[in-house]
C-alpha cells in the first residue's frame, strides 16, 4: 500500500480532491528525536525564567518584521517580561549563532508553553531584525507558536518558506488545519510529509485519523491505517483510539470492535467510544452488552457513558429504562446529570414522536437550574411544533432573546424558522429567517419547505433564486422539503414541478424524494408518470423500502389501480407497520373496508403491531361496513395501548360510531374527549345530521359557539345539511345568513345546495327555482341533485327532467341521475318517459351498479345483491321473507311496484321486489341474531320507497330496531316508524 501526495493548493483553503496512490510509497528515514541545546547555564536560567515577572502595561518599539507582527506593542500584559527578554537578547554573542538559535527557540518555546503568545510576535520581530539565522528548531517553535494562535496564513507563509521540515512542524501546521476544521488540508499535508521522506509518529497519525472521521472517508482511512501497518508503526494508546474512533465514525463497527479486542489496556475513554458507537448505529443491543462489560471489566463508568446509555434508550423509544438510568445517575456523589444527559432525555422523546412527555422533561430541567444549550432548545422548539403549541413555542422564542447567545445560534435560528412556518404562517417565519446574521444551508431549506406547506410557490421558487444567487448550492433536502411540503399542502401539481426541476439540476433523488413524488402523482391522479418512476426505481435497483414501498401503494390505488397496488405490497420481503398502513388505507379509501378489516387481523398475526395511524386507517373501514363490534374492539384497542392522545383518533372514532349508527355512543366519546378542536364539532354535527337529528345539530353548534370556536365552511355545511335532513327551514336561513354576517364566510357551493335541499324538499319549488338563478356562482351537480332528489318526493316529473337535464351534461356517466329519474317517470305512471330513459343510459354506455346491501354478524360481514342467490342460507332467508310478507300485509303493509322499472305485471313486479338487497340483509340479520338485537345494515344505493315502507312493518312484527344507511343518510325503524319521518 502506498500514500503519493497530490499537488498542494495555492491557498490552503482551496479543497482539492483527494487521491490515494497505489504506488510503493518512499523510504522513510526513522525519526532520531530532538537534539539537546547547549546554552550557557546563565542563559539558560533566564531563558526558562521568563514570564515569572510581570510589570503595568507599556509600549515598546521594535521594529517592523515581515510576518504581520506589529511594531508596537500596546498595552500587552506581562511587560515586565519583555524587558527581561530583552536583557537576554542584548546579551547574546552574535557572532555564536548556534547560541543565538537556541536561546531564541528556548524563548519562543516557552512564550507557547506560558501561553504568552502575543510576545511571541514580539520575540519575532526581533529575530528578523537581529537577523539571527533560522534552523529547523528555531523554525520549528516559532511555528507552533503562529499555529496555537490559529494565524493560519502567516503560519502557512512561514512553513512554505521553511528551509527544512521536521516532525514537529509537521505536526503543527496539520494540527490547526484541523482544529479549522480543513480536513482535507490535513490530508494533503499528510501526503506531502510522507512524500517528503519524513516518518509520522504518533502525534500526526491521530490527527489524520480525525480528519478520515470527519470526513466519513471509510477507504482513505482504512488506507492510512495500512500504511502506518506497513511502516511498522505500532503507535500508543492514543493513537489506538483515534483508530477506533475513525472506523466508529465511518460506520465500521465491526473492525472498530476488532481493534478495541486486541487493545491491552482500556481506559473509560476507550470503552465509552464503544458503548457511544454502538448506541449511535442503532445497535443498542450491544451498546448495553458493552456497557456490562465495561463493569465488569471494574472501569468505572463516567457521566459521558451514562449519558449514551440515556441516551440510547431513549433514541429506542425506551423511555422508562431512561429514566431509571437518569435517576440512578442522580445518586451518584462523582458527578450528576447535566445538560448533555437532559437533552439526551428530551431529544428521545421528540426524535419518537413523545412531543408531551419532551416538554415536562424540560420543564423539570428548568425547575433543576440547568440551563439549556441550543440543542436542548432545537429539541424543545421542534416538540412545540409538532404539537402546534403556539404560545408555548413564543415562549421559548422570549427565553432565547433573553438568553446570551441562544437566539444569535443558527440551530436555534433553524429550528424556530420551522416552527413559525408550521405554526403561525410563512410570514412570522420569512422574518425569523431574514434575523438569522450567518445562515447556513439548513436556515434557507427550512424556509423553503416552510414555503412549501402554506403552498406558496411563487415565494418558493424567488427564495431558491436568492439563494443559488448568494453561491447555495440546493441539495437533496432543499429539494425533499420543496417536494414533500408541496405535498403535504395538496398542491401535488407544484410537487411534481419541482420534481422536475431537481431533475433538470442534476441532483440525485433519493428514496424521500421518490417517496414524495410518488404520493404527488396519486393527487393529480398521473399514473404516467407514476409508472416511470416506478421505472426508475426497478432500474436503479432502489430497494423497496419503507418509504418507497408504501408510497407505490399509496401512487397506485390513488390512482384507481388499487389491484396493482396489492401486488406491490405481496411482493414487498419486508413488511413494517408504514407499509401495512399504507395497504390499509388503500383498501379502506377504495370502497374495500372488508378487505382492510381483513388485512388488519393479517397484520397482527405477522406480529406487526399496529400504531395509531393503523387505527385511523381501519376506522373509516368499520364505518364503511357499519362494523360496529370490529369498531368497538379498535377502540378499546386504543385505550389499552394509549393511542388516545391525540385529536386524530377521537375524530375518527365519532365518525366511525355515527357511521355505524351508534350515535349515541358518538357523543359519548365526544363528550369523554380531553380536549375538542373544530373538527371533532363538525364530526358530531354531521353524524346528528346523518341521523335526522337536526335540533341536535343545531343545540351542539350553539354550544361550539359558547365554547368560542369559530365554525369554518365545513361547520356550516354540515348543520345546513342536518337542517335539510329534518325540516328545519327558518333555522336553515338563519345559519345561512350567519354565516356571511357574523363570520365573513361567503357561502360556498356546497353551501347553496344544501338551501336548495332544505327548500325544494318541503316543497318550495317557486322559491327554489328563484334562489337558484339568483346564485352569484354557477350551479354544479349537487345543486341540480338536490332539485331532483326533491322532485322524487313530491313526484314532480316535469321539473326533475328540467333538473335532470343539467345533470345529464356535467354527469353523463353518473347513472344514479337516470335512475332516480326513471323512477320519477314510473311513479308517475309515464312509463314510455321512463323506458326512453332507460335507452338513453344504454346509448351513453351508462350502466347502474347493482344494489348491494351489507349487515354484520358475528365479526364478519355479509354482502347481499339483488337477485343474487349464492348465501348458504338463502333458502332459509327466503322462508323468511314468505313469512314476513305474510306477517306485515296483515297489519298494512301493501307493496309499491312504482319501484319496478320494468313495465311487467304486477304480481311479477311484488315478486321483483322481495329479492332487494336491503330486505334480503334484513330477512338474515332477524334469523342470524338473537332476539332484541338490533340491525344495522348499510346500502350503497338510496333505499327504494317500497323496502322503507317494507322495512318500518318488519320493525314492527319482529319487535326488533332496524338501522339502515343508505348513501344519503340513517334510518332508525323502530315499532313501525322511521326517524326520518319519511322525508328523505
């Protein structure tokens, strides 16, 4: 193995590329070590007495020298020490220049050794100007003396220049490029120094390896460390732990524990490198192993090994085994926990999603009288974020002010840039940005992502300007939070745009930016491109990981190809909990909640514990089924494993229980919440309006009011629409005008067609009819649908064709709207209106989805078509329903064939309608379940009027309730009555 030197760079700061030769590398002399001096004992004496007197400050003259050092040395302290310097130097014999050499270098040495730098330059302006000759020691001292006060060009001029180079010097100009953090300067030194035939020892080596460390350069050290093999060099301790702590850092643990084996002696330094190592490569595992056997071992462990062990466990997410080691530290009398190890606490927390219990950490900190450093601050402001606590993030914004130095620190700077984004606006954050003096890449990527989140894209893209402008170059993650946050707004359109301009930059995506992109397609719906990348992904070999192979789950079904999106995920070899849920909430957003349900049992028998987007991912499912036993088991689910903690989870848990018709056990969960935000409101009201139950609806929205939340657009669609549902039309107008007077909320379509539904359906066809034209927005397909659901109740033919032929235009593929004409016509009698109707469907190609109703049993979910007599047990069911037709026309119950589209006769049109899904549902759901038990059956089509009226009689007969969801709203038969009045 051999080490050649590469050019050196004009300036020592200009990074050139590094180069590791094969060639042999160059015979190196062995290092003989310094020669004695031979001063005069009187010199001697004085020379190594120096800086023992010290006198007031004053200036003494000496002269101009050529390195920078100044001819005046004003108010230095210790002058009283020159003047003795200067009796020694004026008593030099000249004419013995090897005396003069030596005396100088004792001086310089000691000048270094005292830390009496400034008279250092002192000492060389005279040396220039007695014109005394430089030697390799001489030399050799004044250079370290440059180097300790980190003069970096007047030292690098100095070594350039230097006649010859020993070890020292060597070692002196590669120590401060790398104490300046120049680690590629250090190497190049290196290389010119074995070049140079000088043999490194074991004050070089260390820093060389540091600079590998830093630098992640895992074969430039390696090659290194060969070379020093080659040489025999065997080095000391401390060159041992620079070697274990260079492989640590380049993430080969393997050859650092190697190493650490074959040392003899092992000092807490050395065993908290391994303990620190492992924990921070995610092997803490091992970190804990080596921590024991440091013990026993009868090393005694440091604050530094406790605090890795702290930390450790919480990066894990093993925040009680935390805190037992925190407080066993606590009792220790050597040393106590500092702000290292809270901050190790509190940034466990916050790294693993425990933003709550990362702020009482810091609180308990603060009661301690530790006082934070920035990281504990990055740690308590990013935990504020993510728990959107505005006041308590401005409050750590006041300390920071308050606090010397924390406000002025970037990190610091970073991370409030990122909470005010996400938390106050893109404004508050553009000003926290432009107060940040030296910002670095991490402070223009933040704002930029913040850009991205509010959805500002013209902002966005005039910031990355200014920054490229000012010699920024954009990396990866410029581009990640461009891309994600884009996403994460909704914006998947400007997503996609700066996908494409990292592309056209060059810059290589990794799986984040893939991952983004991919979740972008799925919003615009482009699976084109979605497919090429895709593409990208199988060529590059791009392992299918977490992020990735959910995110092709989540692109595909997007997109409607929810198939493809299965094969995916059966194909994936590894399955973590990100993947399960993105599979989940595939099936659970695809109309497939049995297939979610069933991969969510799937999941917990792979030992794939569920979290709590799991959760939120498979309620939706149960309410799509009106599961409710699989819904309450998700819920108690919850409680056992805490998942409660959060607004998300209640949210969905009062919509999966208003969805399943359990509406009181919505409110009862509403009502248990710790803490409701406007979402949780507008879930309740809607579930009351699905209901029928419009005063309800309206009494909660007055208590939303008193509780002082302001009500958005999708409060006041949701109480129009209960309004709607029960009747209430002075109500309807009230809260329609609210809305404008009180909130400044201009009503929205969806708004106006809920009016359009409150008034047409209690008949007010005039007032409707003027309402409409008078809309300062054009009306849309809900609008029209509203009209002509009203006409059905009021048998209106001629103006639901009026309505329907709106419909017909911005629908043409909807075939609810044929249907629900047709039958307008039928029950009109005008069957000739009602079979053109039905050509007309034929023609367009329009075909109507058979009607299909669902009912729970035991934890599985039954499905019923029409006319389908494939159930195991439909003989039976149809013995059923011979005798609950017998049963309910004895008390009334005659059957309406206006709800058969086929002009045929009548008895085949009765016949016709006992094979409905709904009554089909109904008839197994009474032979299924013990007697008392309610049903609860879904319908994905509006209830015909016959199976409504059927459905209250059964009620009836079979003393049972009966709830049912159409794709409309609830229905609660009970003892023959419907909650809905039979208004819907």
């Amino acid at each position: 193995m051999g080490i050649s030197a590469t050019p050196r760079s004009p300036h020592p700061n200009k990074q050139l590329p590094i180069k590791v030769s094969p060639t042999k590398p160059p015979s190196l002399t062995p290092f003989t070590g310094w020669r004695t001096l031979a001063l005069p004992r009187s010199w001697r004496t004085l020379a190594l007495t120096v800086g023992e007197l010290a006198d007031s400050p004053k200036t003494v003259r000496i002269g101009e020298g050529n390195y920078g050092c100044s001819s005046e040395f004003g108010s230095v302290p210790g002058n009283g020490l020159w003047v003795n310097v200067v009796s020694l130097l004026g008593s030099l014999d000249l004419y013995d220049p090897v005396a003069c050499s030596e005396t100088y270098a004792l001086i310089l040495h000691n000048c270094r050794k005292l830390d009496k730098l400034e008279l250092g330059f002192q000492v060389h302006a005279r040396l220039i100007i007695s014109g005394v000759e430089f030697d390799e020691f001489l030399s050799s001292q004044l250079l370290e003396v440059y180097c300790k006060i980190g003069c970096i060009d007047q030292a690098r001029r100095l070594f350039d220049e230097m006649p010859q180079r020993n070890a020292f010097s060597w070692t002196s100009i590669m120590g401060l490029y790398c104490r300046l953090g120049d680690y590629e300067e250090t190497i190049r030194l290196f290389y010119l120094m074995v070049d140079e035939g000088v043999r490194p020892d074991h004050f070089v080596f260390p820093k060389v390896f540091k600079a590998c460390s830093e630098l992640k350069n895992y074969k430039l050290g390696k090659d290194v460390y060969d070379y020093m093999l080659k040489i025999g060099f065997e080095g000391n301790p401390f060159v041992k732990k620079s070697i274990i702590d260079m492989f640590i850092k380049c993430g080969k643990m393997e050859v650092a524990s190697r190493l650490f084996k074959e040392m003899g002696f092992k000092d807490v330094v050395t065993w908290n490198m391994m303990v620190s190592g492992y924990a921070s490569k995610g092997n803490f595992k091992q970190a804990l192993k080596c921590f024991e056997d440091m013990k026993i071992a009868g090393v005694k462990p440091d604050r530094v090994t406790w605090n890795s062990i702290i930390a450790g466990y919480a990066q894990n997410g093993q925040f009680k085994e935390a805190n037992d080691c925190f407080y066993q530290m606590q009792s220790f009398e050597d040393f106590k926990p500092n702000v290292v190890s809270w901050t190790a606490l509190i940034a466990g927390n916050e790294q693993n999603g425990c933003s709550s219990q990362a702020l009482h950490v810091f609180k308990q900190m603060v009661k301690e009288g530790v006082k934070p450093n920035s990281i504990t601050i990055a740690s308590v402001v990013s935990a504020c974020t993510s728990l959107s606590l505005l006041l308590h993030g401005k409050e750590i914004h006041c300390y920071c002010v308050k606090t010397e130095g924390l406000d002025s620190d970037v990190l610091v700077g970073n991370s409030l840039v990122d909470f005010y984004a996400k938390c106050r606006g893109s404004d508050v954050a553009r000003r926290k940005f432009d107060g940040i003096k030296n910002k670095d890449l991490v402070s223009w990527n933040a704002m930029l992502a913040g850009y991205a989140l509010h959805g500002c894209r013209d902002e966005a893209i005039k910031l990355l300007a200014e920054m490229q402008s000012r010699g920024l170059e954009s990396d990866v993650v410029t581009w990640n939070g461009l891309i994600t946050g884009f996403t994460q707004y909704g914006d998947g359109k400007a997503a996609l745009e700066f996908f494409c301009r990292m592309h056209q930059a060059g810059a290589e995506p990794n799986t984040i930016t893939i991952s983004g992109a991919l979740a972008a397609c799925a919003q615009v719906k482009d699976l084109r491109l979605g497919k090429e990348i895709h593409s990208h992904v199988i060529r590059n070999c791009i392992a299918m990981s977490t992020g990735v192979g959910s995110a092709l789950i989540t692109m595909y079904s997007g997109c409607g190809r929810l198939e493809i999106a299965c094969c995916i995920f059966k194909e994936l070899p590894e399955r973590d909990v990100v993947v399960w849920n993105s599979v989940i909430a595939a099936c659970s957003q695809n109309a497939q909640g049995a297939a979610a349900l069933k991969l969510l049992r799937e999941m917990q028998f792979s030992d794939v514990e569920p979290n709590a987007i799991t959760i939120v991912s498979a309620l939706p499912a149960c309410a799509r089924l009106a599961a409710l036993r699989q819904g309450k088991e998700i819920h108690q689910y919850i409680v056992r494993h805490g998942f409660d903690s959060c607004h998300v989870t209640w949210n969905a848990l009062i919509d999966m229980y208003g969805r399943c018709g359990a509406i009181q056990e919505a409110r009862r969960v509403f009502e248990v919440m710790p803490s409701r935000d406007v979402v949780s409101w507008n879930v309740m009201i809607a579930s009351y309006g699905m209901h029928g139950f419009g005063m309800d609806a309206v009494n909660l929205f007055r208590h939303m009011r008193f509780a002082g939340l302001k009500p958005n657009y999708c409060t006041f669609t949701n109480l129009l629409s209960a309004c709607s549902h029960s009747g209430l039309i002075d109500e309807g107008w009230k809260y329609f005008e609210m809305m404008k007077s009180e909130y400044s909320l201009e009503p929205a379509v969806e708004q106006y067609a809920c009016m359009v539904d409150l008034m047409a359906r209690s008949g007010q066809f005039t007032e409707t009819m003027e309402f409409i034209k008078a809309m300062p927005i054009e009306p849309n397909a809900a609008v029209w649908g509203s009209l002509l659901g009203a006409c059905r109740i009021h048998c209106n033919p001629d103006l639901a064709e009026y309505a329907a032929g709106y419909l017909f235009e911005l629908e043409p593929q909807n075939s609810g709207n044929y249907i629900l004409l047709a039958n307008i016509y039928s029950a009109a009698g005008r069957w000739e209106d009602a079979a053109r109707t039905r050509h007309l469907m034929k023609e367009r190609g329009v075909t109507k989805p058979p009607g299909c109703s669902w009912i729970e049993v035991k934890r599985r979910v039954h499905s019923f078509i029409v006319g389908d007599i494939s159930h195991p047990l439909m003989d039976k069911i149809f013995e059923k329903m011979e005798s609950l037709y017998s049963d309910i026309k004895e008390i009334g119950y005659v059957p309406d064939t206006n709800f058969v589209l086929q002009n045929v006769e009548e008895d085949e049109k009765e016949y016709s309608l006992c094979g409905h899904s709904e009554k089909l549902a109904v008839a197994f759901g009474l032979i299924s379940t013990s007697p008392g038990t309610p049903l609860r059956i879904i319908k994905n089509l509006r209830v015909c009027g016959d199976c409504h009226s059927a459905t209250k009689y059964i009620s009836k007969v079979a003393g049972r309730e009966i709830i049912m969801r159409d794709s409309y709203r609830f229905h609660h038969f009970v003892d023959g009555v419907c909650s809905c009045g039979d208004y819907w």
